[in-house]
C-alpha cells in the first residue's frame, strides 16, 4: 500500500528520494510522485511505476536538498496524475504526503468549502492539507499548532509528512495507526513508512509514538511535540542497516529468491521461538480454555492449519476468523479465552482492529509476526517473532512456511502445558522439527523441475482447482490463492469431500486440478476424490508423499515430496506449490513481486 519516503539534509534529496521510491515499490502502488524543495516545491507526479516518474522527471526541476516522496495504492479516487501525493494546500504554501484514511473527510471537506476552499482532486489526503492550512489562516496558528489541531478533528488513520514553504528548511511528521519512522543521520532525517528504505547514512531510528509531531529542521536537533503543542521525549534509538538491507542476490526476482531460502528463514524462525516471550505465554496458556485467531489471506490460512495442529495434539479448542469479519460477530469473549493474531507484515488494518478488540474486552492476545517493532507486535500482549527475514514479493512465500513452523513450536508448547503428550512424544515430535529445514531443501531441489514441466500445462488454464483433506485443505486454499494472485488465473480451493456437493460442476475435460494428498487417515478417502475428477477427464496434478501409492492412471502428473511425519506436511506441500504458481506467472510474463492492485501491507480497512 502507500509509501512515504522524505529528507531534509545537506544531500540532493530526488535520487535519495527516487532510491527510497523504488525500495517501497514492492508494497504495491499505481502511482507515484515527488516534491523537492528549493526555495519554491517542485511537484512531480506519475501514474505507473517509478520508473515512469523517472522519465518524466529527466527534463524537469528536481534540485533541492529536502522533499517528499509518495507511492500511492489508490482508496479515494482513481489512480490519476492529479490524485497521486504530494497535495497542496490551497495557497501552494503547505505541502503533504499521507498514507492511511482520513473517515471523516466528506464533512470535513464540506465545512472547508464553506469556508471558500477549493479542490483539486478527489482525496481524503487534500482535505488534510487544506484543513491545516485552514487553521492557520483562521487562528493565526504556527504550522505546527495547526497540524496538532488539524488532527484532534481527524477520524481515521494516518502517517503524514508536511513541509511548509515559510519555513525552508524544516518538515513535520506525525502517524496515527500508519507506520512511520525517523532515520537520523549525520545532519541528516530520512522519514519513512518503512526502515527498509533508510540506507548507512542512518545511524538512529525513532519509532515516532501515535500523535507525536515530529519537527526535523536540517542541522537541528529533533523536537517533538505532542497535538496541543506540547514538548514531549521520543527514543532515539541505534539503526542496524544490515538488519534492513535486502537484495535479489542471482535470483530473477525476490519471489524466487524468497522460495528458495526457506530453508534458512524456517530455521532462523525455530531458532527464535524459545527467544519469544514463551514463559509468559507458558503462563498465558495456564488459563486458556480456547483458542481465538484472526487473521487475513494467507496468514488465515496459517490459522486453519493451527487449528488442526493444536486440536489434534494440544486437545484445545480453536477457532479461526476473518480479521475484517471479527468486528461483526458477538463473540462471548472470556478470560479463559486466548486471541491470537497472525500477520506477516504486522500492520493488517482488519488484524490490528480485531485485536484491538479483543484487548478492548480484556482477552489475552498473542501476535505471531514477522514485522519487528509493528504496530500489531506493539498491540498484543505477548509476541512471537517469525524471524524471516523481510518479505519483498507481495505474495507471501517464506513468511507462510515461517507462520506454520512457530505454530508447530507453539503447538507443543500448548501441548506440554496442557499434558495433552507424554515428554518423550514431545520431544520426538521435536527432532522431527528439527530436521524441518533439511526436509525443505530436499523438496526444493526436487521439486523444481517438475514444478517448471507442469507449468506449461496450467499457463493456458482459464481457472483451475485446488484440493486438499484434513490439513491439507489450508494448503490447497493456500495455493489456489497463489495461483491467482500471481498469474491471475482463476483457482479455487476446496475441502476435497466438498467437490461433489458444488465445484463438480466445474469439472471439464482438461481442467487442471491440483490435489494435495497427506499420508495419514485422509489419503484413501481424497484419493477416490481425485478419482471422480479423473472420470470427468479433468488434467491431474498431485502433490503427495513418496510413500504414498496412487493407483495406476489416476494422476497426469505428479510431484512427490519426503516422507515427513503428516503434521510437517503442510510446510513440505506448500514449496511445490509455489513453484507450481510461479512458474506459471513466469511462462504468463506476470510481474511476479508485485502482481496488479496487490498491496504487500494492507493499511487499510
Ligand atoms: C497473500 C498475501 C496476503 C496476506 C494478507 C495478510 O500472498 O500475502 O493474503 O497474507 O494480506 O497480510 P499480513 O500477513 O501481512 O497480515
């Protein structure tokens, strides 16, 4: 979703500024524009990617060494040039950039044109600015003053940077539920939605609290201050750049390089897990009787696949949710009960808001993330960090596997609390684990080749569909989701005994259909599935245990991986399942990091 990056240094700020663009690319955007500031503010703003802003930019005025930088995933009106960020005010005096909502916006609109102001986009972000402007010119406000109170009206969230041409050399930043954050160098503030775009020249970081104005003047010290204006403190913080570097290595792209490491992030993630708060999610676990988790896409589908886990072995009950649905369901939380929210990015909306409601009503709430220092980590009682590394391929990869191996840990973790397994089934279960990462690169390579060959035969399909059984089914959803957003071919993914109550319907001559087979209790009864599949000629792909026998002529193609005891399986199942899709997105010529109107961190509601 959005990006901001903005400077105020000795520097040139357009090609820290385009750098900083380019880095926040993979969060999703469909325009992009810049402001330096060199006297007057030069704007430039292009739809497209900033590669596009680029070009435009080659003939135009871009020195100054501060501005302000805006990747823009369009909410209140159309990817255009004249809606993408920075916004003016009406004076040209103010200058913003703004991620997030701004709710009330249509009566705060309304009122501001009351008062004679004029638009000239269809934002929420324009309203901001000209509401600022509005109480300086009204109160004879300093820019500051009128920020602080702009906002006490303001319902909704946002992560702003303004400059005010009045005073050269100085920018403000202020966030409420939108991350952004202050790299401090020598003489020098980078601000950001993400670190990741902060490079060496940093060498302090400051998580800027909720409604805390920012005031960064070049060769200044920083000064905060809180809405009413006044003084408050802020941790200045040390930067660790190699902890925030990324880079593609040999790999074509990050989506492969991220497939393929997963390895490596797994092992970091059970590595970190005894790191995580676990005596106080040890003590947490004591007085839980069930077991709530919410969450959105793919970490959804990490919370059915803990839902198997800690039932089957942790003998508790759970149960999953949509994060954007928990909010419209009357459950009866109770101090028995444990929320658990799963996100990767760590700055969800739905997650962070189903969570917050959950603490609302006084329920324990666990974040399982991967973002260090998110707002989600910073909501929840106790966190468990993944440790997977930054993601930069929208479509999560390594952060899945990483999910569904800190719930493997924390399954156990429920599990010898509860005494629902003896130590020493515990402690097997845990070497198993242990091999994890071996098992992964075993699938890697094998995998692969196999993966690349069935792509050809998918790359034309219209749509296909995906099924799995018991903890399978999550890992069949989870792939169908895969498919689709990174090809954009239609898949759905169905519980496999689901298929002759509907989707059978769907089933034509050489559909592609891609069952996911465990060897436990399940297989027998997923193989006859396929099997009716099979009669309605429909092309098989399956991806299954090499122990696990097929019979004769059922499967068009198949993908065998280890033999792993089933609850590793959807780890193992889930690698040829990537390869499966992105293959596919390859042979389509999709933009595979960062498919169309996807968005790596989803801020909005
Ligand atoms: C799919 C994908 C999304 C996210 C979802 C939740 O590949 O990445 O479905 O899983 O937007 O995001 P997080 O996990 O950051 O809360």
């Amino acid at each position: 979703m959005c990006g901001i990056i903005a400077y105020a240094g000795a520097n040139e700020a357009y090609p820290i500024l385009i750098d900083g663009l380019r880095k926040l690319e993979y969060r999703g955007y469909d325009s992009a524009g810049i402001g330096t500031v060199n006297g007057a503010v030069h704007l430039h703003k292009r739809t497209g990617k900033v590669n596009d802003l680029v070009s435009y930019c080659e003939d135009k005025n871009t020195s100054g060494n501060m501005g302000l930088g805006h990747t823009r995933w369009a909410t209140h009106g159309s990817a255009t040039n004249l809606n993408a960020h920075p916004h003016q005010s009406q004076s040209k005096r103010l200058t913003m950039v703004h991620n997030g909502i701004i709710e009330n916006h249509q009566s705060l609109k309304e009122m501001l044109e009351f008062h004679g102001f004029e638009f000239e986009t269809e934002t929420d972000s324009e309203v901001l600015v000209q509401l600022v402007e509005w109480y300086q010119i009204r109160y004879k406000l300093s820019t500051r003053e009128a920020l602080g109170r702009a906002l006490q009206d303001v319902q909704g969230s946002f992560a702003v940077v303004l400059h005010d041409t009045t005073a050269k050399h100085q920018l403000l930043a202020v966030r409420r539920q939108s991350p952004l954050v202050v790299g401090v160098g020598d003489a020098e503030y980078f601000i950001s939605s993400d670190s990741m775009t902060f490079d060496r020249s940093s060498e302090s970081i400051i998580y800027l609290e909720e409604d805390v104005i920012a005031q960064l003047c070049y060769n200044e010290a920083p000064v905060f201050y809180s809405l009413e204006d006044q003084v408050v403190d802020q941790d200045l913080l040390p930067f660790d750049y190699k902890k925030v570097a990324v880079s593609k290595g040999d790999f074509e792209s990050f989506t492969l390089k991220e497939i393929f490491e997963q390895n490596l992030s797994i092992s970091r993630t059970l590595d970190g897990f005894e790191n995580s708060d676990v005596d106080e999610i040890t003590k947490m676990l004591q007085s839980t009787d069930r077991i709530i988790i919410t969450a959105c896409g793919t970490s959804w589908h990490s919370g059915i696949v803990a839902e198997y886990l800690i039932e089957k072995y942790a003998h508790l009950n759970v149960e999953v949710e949509y994060a954007s649905e928990m909010r419209y369901k009357s459950h009866t939380l109770g101090d028995r009960d444990l929320v658990i929210g799963i996100s990767q990015s760590g700055e969800t909306a739905d997650t962070k808001m189903a969570l917050e409601i959950a603490k609302s009503k006084g329920v324990k709430t666990i974040a399982i993330v991967n973002g260090v220092d998110s707002s989600i980590a910073r909501i929840a009682d106790r966190v468990i960090y993944l440790k997977a590394g930054i993601e930069i391929g929208v479509a999560s990869t390594k952060a899945f596997t990483s999910q569904l191996s800190a719930i493997l840990m924390l399954t156990l973790l429920i599990a010898r609390t509860k005494k629902s397994l003896t130590i020493a089934q515990v402690d097997e279960m845990m070497a198993e684990l242990n091999k994890l990462p071996g098992y992964v690169s075993e699938t890697l390579s094998s995998s692969k080749q196999m993966a690349r060959r069935i792509a050809y035969h998918i790359s034309d399909a219209r749509s296909a569909l995906y099924l799995g059984r018991g903890i399978s089914f999550p890992i069949a959803i989870e792939g169908a989701l895969k498919l689709k957003e990174i090809s954009y071919i239609h898949a759905e993914g169905y519980p496999s005994g689901e298929m002759k109550h509907g989707p059978i319907a769907l089933i034509e001559e050489d559909l592609p259909v891609v069952a996911v087979v465990n060897n436990d209790d399940s297989a027998a009864k997923i193989i006859s599935n396929i099997q009716e599949v099979k009669a309605r000629k429909a092309m098989v792909v399956v991806i299954k245990n090499k122990n696990v026998e097929l019979p004769k002529g059922l499967a068009d193609h198949v993908i065998n991986v280890p033999d792993v005891p089933s609850y590793l399986n959807p780890i193992i199942q889930s690698i040829p399942l990537q390869l499966l899709a992105y293959y596919t997105a390859k042979l389509k010529g999709c933009n595979i990091d960062q498919p169309r109107n996807l968005a790596k961190s989803v801020t909005v509601e």
